[in-house]
C-alpha cells in the first residue's frame, strides 16, 4: 500500500510567476473587504452619529489671536552685549526657544495675575458640552490620585492659582507664522472677549519678563561694564539727541518747565472765563432794564445801577416837577392849571425816560450777544487747545520714556567715570527684542467645533474603527475556510467542500414495523442528511464524496477490501454524515461497502440509521460473532451496516477496537467487501483512533468550516503523525454557502464555483 505523507507541497509554477515575492495579497485584501463591509459601514455610521451628537452638544469656542514680531535688532546695542542672549534669534532655535518661554509656567502666571483670572467665574468655571462633562466625569471617577488622597492638601488659593494656569496651558497656542520672525499667540475660550483679553495679555507678559531677564542679565555684566564706557558715553549723547529730535518733530517746547500747548491752555481757560463773567453782567444788566421796561414803574428805575445821564437827568427832571405837581395840587387843589402842566410835563418826561431805557435794553441785548459769540470763540479754542495738550500729553509719555532712557544712559556714564571698579546696581532698560504687531481682537465665529471637519473625522474615524474591528476579525479567524487553507497549513489535499444542507427527521416507525426491520436486519435511517446523496446524487455534496472515493482508489494500493476511517478532531462536525452518505454513495455506484460505528462512547451513526438494532459491534468482538450476525442492510442499496449497540457503558473502548476479534472482523470484512468504513470517534476527546491507526489503510479527515480552529486540527494531527501520513486528505463540511462566497479570492477553486452550478442539479436523476 502506498501511504500519502503530511507535507507542505511547493505550489506548481511560483518561481516563474513571482507570487511568493507579493507583500500584500491584494485579491485576500479585497476578500476581507468583502466579508467585512457591514462592520466598517456600522461603525461609520456610529462616528458619524457621535459627530453629530458633538456638534450640536458642543460650546462654541472663540479663539482670539496676538502677533509678536521677535526683532533681534529692536534693542540697544549695549543691551544686546550684556545680555546672555545677545546671539541672533533669527535661526531656528532661538525662534523655539522664544515659544517655550511663551507656554512657560512663568508667564501664565503672570497673566492669572494681571488679569485676577482666580475670581473670573467665566474662566474657572466656563460652560461644559455634554461630551465635556462626561469627560470630566470620568477623569475624576478614575482618577487614583484623589482616591488616595493626599497628606498635605495644598491651599485653596494655590489650588485655585494652579487650576487657573493649568487651564491657560491647556487653551493657548503658540505658533510660528511661517518661516518669519513672528509668533502667534491664540488663545481659545468660549468667551470671546477674555479670549481676546488673555491672548494680548499673554503678550505683554512676556514683553514685561523679556524686559526682567535683561535687568538681570545687566545686573549680573556689571561687573565688566567699565570697559563699555565709551559706549555709554556715545549711548548717552544719542539719547540726548533723540529727547530733543523727538521734542522738535512732535512741537513739544516747553518754556518755565511748562510745554507752550499747556500754558495757552490755561491762559484761554483764563479767558474763557473772563468772557463767561461779562456775558452773566450783560445778561444781568438787559434782564434788569428789560423788567423796568415791562413794569412801567418809574420808582423802580435806579439810575446808579442803570449808569445812564441821560436817563439820570430826565428822571431828576421828573421828580423835581412831580414835586412841584404835589406842591400845587396841596395848596391849589389838582385842578389848578400848574398842576395840570406839571402832570403833562411828568408824562413826557416819562416817556422820555422809558424811550431810552428801550434804547438802553437793546444796547445791553447786543452786548450780552456779543459776549456769548466771544465765550462761545472761547470755548472752541480751548477744546483745541485741549486735544493739543492731550496729544502732547501722549506724545510725554514717550517723551519721558526717552528722558528716562537718556538718563539712564547719562547716570550710567557719570557712574562709571567715578567709579572704575566698582559694580553698581543698572536699571533696567525699557527696550525688549519683541513687540506687538497685532493686537488681539474679539473673534467674530466661533474657531470649534469647526463642524464639517468633525463631522468628517467622525465619520472617517468609525470607519477606521469598523477596518478595525474588521481586521481583529479576519485575524482571530483561525478556522478553515477555504481549500488552499487546507493545503497551506495542513499539506494536505483538500477533497472538496459539502455546504450545510437542512436536516428534516423521518417519519417515525411503529414498534411493530421496527421489529419487522430487526427480524430482517434492516436499517432505518431517522434523518434526511443521512440519505442526501441518495436523494441528490448530482449534488456538489455527492461529487466531494466521489472525489473522497477516488483518493482513495489512487492511494490505497490494496487487491482485498479498502478499510477506510472518516474521523474528525472535535465531536459535531459532522463525521457520521459524511460516513453515511460516502458509504451509501459507493454501495449506490455497485461496490461492496461496509459501514461500521466504531465510535463506542457516542454511536451517533448507529442513531441515524439503526437506532432499532439489538445487535452489533460489541457483540461481534466480545461474543466472537460472524459479521453476517450483526450486519444491517440498506433496502435501497445493499449497503450494510454494523451499529454500536451501547447496552452499558464501555470504558476500555480502545482496547477493543484493537482487540484480536476487531482484526479478524476487519480481515473477514476484507474478504467480502470492496470498501470498508470506520466511524472513529474524535481524535482530540479519546485515544481508540490512535490504538487502532495501525488497521486502517486511509483517514478522511472531516474539518467543520468556520468552527474548528486550525492550530487544532494542525497539533492533532502532529501529535498522531500515523493518521497524518495515512489522511487521503481533508473534507470541510458544513459550509455556509451565503458567506463561502465572501472567502473566494480569484485563481481559487470557489471562485469558480458559480460556472459549476450547471453540474450540479438538487433533484434525484
């Protein structure tokens, strides 16, 4: 007999196509494309619904931006000298390093402090998404450090402080703008206002620190400066220089220690004021001629206060005759003809006096006009003057920057001329090699959630989730599915594939037709599937086990009957079908075949087809029996049968099987049938396929498709190398033939399965 070997076959032609160099199989890429797509498409609509959720849940968030231009040549030459970062910060790494000093701890905290953010309840306490409080939630549910508490709790203020910084770090963004010299400073916030507030803050934080490392780089090159006098001599001048340039091009001259735009403002103010007195005494003096005029009452008229002569003569005219008048009407009574001529005279002098108290109002009127047009003059001239002043009063604030500086510069020379060897303490200079070029200003649209992006990234994201899920799927795929599995981990052929098909239970027998079958020894077969190659003979079903039959021709070089084994490594899959249907398969084709249950601890054969039988294998081995004693035949094709009839458990199982009675049972099985078939038990759960390996001269080995693992079937299968060199070769069975076509890759065997439709037919021919 010639026995196949377990080996890893070299596949016919690889050297000349070059398929073995591929890194990416690009046909089993695409396969598990296929087999996968319903888990990358769930999970795709997964992060897309998230992405939504996030969108609609999220804070819209504002980010405000501030733009430092980092200029090495904006300071003083002396401070470039002093200072320990006196090279060029133009290169790369100085342009890094001015970003670090931005995102330092330093500066945050002098932001909390200019701007009190420990008491801002929108920056401690800003509004959370929901995503944001279940993060929160879940940070502090799994944070071990507060379940361990701490000994020494730091104080609420410091805790607060930390808090505040802890968030500025979080929420700011430096960056550099290009290849420039120029650092963006973003700060993102859902207020848009402090977001703009903090990012300028951030600026003049780190102008104000740049400013303290070069009062402390001076302070500490104090000790060399002497040989820097002349610098600071020509330092000094220049300082000088540009006080009195700066006074000259803004028109800031001052006379007495007072700027010129300052003292014509007060001296308008002066004048204003005077006009402001004359227009209340022109009012005063028409209102009061005005109401004399009204009242008509001549007693009321006080010539002092009115200063006219005219008006002062008529009225002592007036008085002198009303005196007379009185005088007269006393002693002559008032009809006298004096009397009346004084009434008459009276009456014109009043008239001329009332006339030019008229005159009088409208020359007051015209004054108290004039006067209001003056104060009015005034008025504007002041307002001028008072911008001028106020612009000037801008202008000094840079004036008094360079004052300082030019005394700084004149001290420092006039120090270091006295005192040679001497260090002495340098004030800072008010010079940085950074300034604000933009200032931050409140952003209109919110910069996150930038919603198209997440929605995009939500969804690219779950689909990379489910290719995720879908790859830890195809890698923890260990089953057999397809043929060239077979061969690439077994070395082993692959007989053929048989789908699943339905089981339907047969119709049950009365106890008096199972006694009639006993009395005739025949069998009963209680499923359909037990019968499905008699039922289909054309099936692809019934060409897998055709192909079995011819492995088993080519191998097994015998003249006496072939004893054939169908085994499994695991129970359930299916071994006592495929040993039904190969056996009836072959006694259908006209050879004498033999089938025996030799599975003693679990006869499911036996309960397939002769579950009625009193008699069996047992009894042929212990009782030594004549296989025509224990033989079932099938009526529908001369197929016999040996059950295991289990009347109590056996527990030396493998002893019989290779016990001197089973040989002389198979030796006198050889000499009557042309095949004889052996229902082994699993290999993995019992030993009696390993004892009786010997007597057997092929294994068909059932492999259940997409259930038994390979790494099993390939340590069963090393672990019992006589079954391994005696296997004619693998069947899978139950395979599902909805999912079989996601496994076919092109140039296999099942890619082609769809062209073999037209051989195989389901009804009986």
């Amino acid at each position: 007999m010639r026995t196949p070997t377990m080996r890893q076959p070299e596949p016919f032609g690889r050297a000349s196509e070059g398929d073995g160099m591929e890194l990416i199989n690009i046909d089993r890429v695409l396969s598990a494309a296929r087999r996968q797509w319903k888990w990358v498409a769930i999970c795709g609509v997964i992060g897309l619904l998230l992405a939504v959720a996030y969108v609609a849940t999220a804070v819209p968030q504002y980010t405000a931006s501030s733009n430092l231009l980092i200029d090495a040549g904006g300071g003083t030459r002396l401070l470039n000298e002093l200072s320990s970062a006196s090279t060029s910060i133009e290169d790369e790494t100085a342009i890094l390093s001015q970003v670090e000093i931005l995102r330092s701890r330093k500066i945050s905290s002098a932001v909390v402090d200019r701007l009190d953010l420990t008491n801002n309840p929108v920056f401690m306490t800003p509004e959370q998404s929901v995503f944001g409080r279940l993060r929160s939630l879940l940070r502090q549910t799994f944070d071990v450090s507060a379940w361990l508490g701490s000994d020494d709790p730091p104080p609420a203020a410091d805790s607060r402080k930390r808090s505040a910084v802890e968030a500025l770090l979080r929420n700011v963004g430096i960056s550099r703008v290009g290849l420039s010299s120029v650092l963006s400073i973003q700060y993102t916030s859902p207020d848009r206002d402090l977001s703009a507030k903090i990012a300028d803050a951030f600026a003049e934080a780190y102008l104000t620190d740049q400013l303290d490392a070069k009062y402390e780089a001076t302070r500490r090159a104090s000790g060399w400066l002497q040989d820097r006098i002349e610098e600071l001599r020509q330092q000094s001048l220049r300082s000088d220089q540009a006080v009195q340039t700066f006074r000259a091009e803004n028109n800031l001259i001052a006379a007495g220690g007072q700027l010129v735009s300052d003292q014509q403002l007060e001296a308008l103010n002066n004048q204003l004021i005077t006009a402001q007195n004359e227009v209340n005494a022109a009012k005063a003096r028409y209102d009061r001629t005005k109401a004399l005029i009204d009242s008509g009452d001549t007693n009321a008229v006080v010539t002092d206060s009115l200063g006219s002569q005219l008006v002062t003569s008529i009225r002592t005219k007036y008085l002198d005759a009303l005196r007379r008048e009185n005088d007269i009407s006393s002693r002559l009574g008032p009809l006298h003809q004096q009397a009346v001529r004084l009434r008459a005279e009276m009456d014109e002098y009043r008239r001329q006096m009332f006339s030019e108290l008229t005159r009088l109002a409208d020359t007051y009127q015209g004054e108290y006009e004039v006067a209001q047009a003056r104060e009015a003059s005034l008025r504007e001239s002041v307002a001028k003057a008072t911008g001028v002043s106020s612009n000037a009063n801008n202008l000094q604030v840079q004036l008094r920057e360079l004052e300082r500086e030019a005394d700084t510069y004149r001290n420092l020379y006039q120090t270091f001329l006295q005192r040679y060897q001497e260090a002495i303490q340098q004030q800072s200079f008010p010079v940085t090699t950074a300034r604000v070029i933009t200032n931050a200003q409140p952003p209109l649209k919110p910069s996150q959630p930038r919603k198209l992006l997440v929605l995009a990234l939500g969804a690219f994201l779950g689909c990379a989730g489910g290719a995720g899920i879908g790859a830890a799927r195809e890698f923890r795929d260990r089953f057999f599915r397809t043929a060239d599995q077979v061969s690439e981990n077994l070395g082993l052929e692959c007989l053929g594939l048989i789908t699943r098909v339905p089981n339907q239970r047969t119709q049950k027998r009365s106890p008096a037709e199972l006694e009639a079958m006993e009395a005739q020894r025949l069998i009963r077969r209680s499923s359909s599937v037990s019968r499905y190659v008699l039922d289909h003979p054309l099936s692809s079903f019934a060409e897998t086990l055709r192909s079995v039959k011819i492995a088993a021709d080519l191998t097994i070089e015998e003249p006496r009957g072939k004893i054939i084994g169908v085994v499994s490594v695991l129970p359930g899959e299916g071994k006592s079908t495929v040993s039904a249907n190969l056996a009836s398969l072959l006694a259908l084709q006209g050879a004498r075949t033999l089938l025996i249950d030799c599975d003693l601890r679990n006869p499911g054969l036996t309960r397939a087809v002769a579950a009625h039988a009193k008699n069996g294998l047992v009894e042929a081995i212990l009782q030594e029996r004549p296989v025509a004693d224990v033989v079932y035949t099938d009526p529908d094709t001369g197929l016999a049968v040996i059950p295991a009839v289990l009347k109590q458990r056996i527990p030396h199982t493998s002893e019989l099987l290779t016990s001197n009675s089973m040989t002389a049972l198979l030796n006198e099985a050889s000499r009557h049938y042309d095949y004889i078939l052996l229902d082994l038990p699993p290999i993995n759960p019992v030993v009696d396929v390993r004892a009786m390996a010997h007597r057997v001269d092929g294994f068909v080995f059932v492999v259940e498709w997409g259930n038994t693992a390979r790494r099993v079937v390939r340590s069963a299968l090393n672990a019992n190398p006589r079954i391994a060199e005696r296997c004619l070769g693998v069947v899978l069975n139950k395979v599902d033939s909805e999912k079989m076509k996601f496994y076919r890759e092109f140039g296999s065997t099942e890619y082609y399965n769809a062209r073999y439709a037209s051989y195989y037919t389901d009804a009986a021919s």
